[in-house]
C-alpha cells in the first residue's frame, strides 16, 4: 500500500518572482544561506570543474588540429 504523502514545508524552487501576476510583495523572505565547503569538498569541487574544462579543452584543441591536418593535406593541396 503507498504511504500518504507529508508535507514538510520545504519550499524547493519558489516561484513568487517579481513581474509575475501572482508575485506578492508580502510573502516572507527566505534565507538563501550559503553552503560552507570543508577543504575536502571543496577539493573535489575544483577537480571536477577542471577536469570538465580541460575536456572541453582538448576536445576543441582536438577538432582545431584534425581541421589544420585535414586543410593541409587533402584541402590545400
């Protein structure tokens, strides 16, 4: 049998933005907070970032070469 859903209150992704016809200058204010990152995850953090960047990277640097080759050999011949 599923169990009933319980609402908790948590509020995922607010959707009173100003400009909308629902935004309502009244309604409370919440804390956006900030997540504070140990040294650890903060690490992991940073190699995951590089390691998408240097990816992109290469896969540019790669396609940039491949198209050099291809005009010297076979375009510009």
């Amino acid at each position: 049998m599923k169990t009933p859903f319980v609402d908790d209150g948590r509020v995922v992704a607010p959707m009173n933005v100003e400009g909308m016809p629902w935004y309502n200058k009244a309604a409370p204010q919440r804390d956006q907070g900030s997540a504070q990152l140990d040294k650890r995850q903060f690490r992991y953090a940073l190699l995951g970032a590089m390691g998408a960047a240097l990816t992109v990277a290469g896969v540019l640097s790669a396609a940039i070469v491949l198209f050099v080759i291809f005009s010297t050999k076979v375009w510009l011949r």
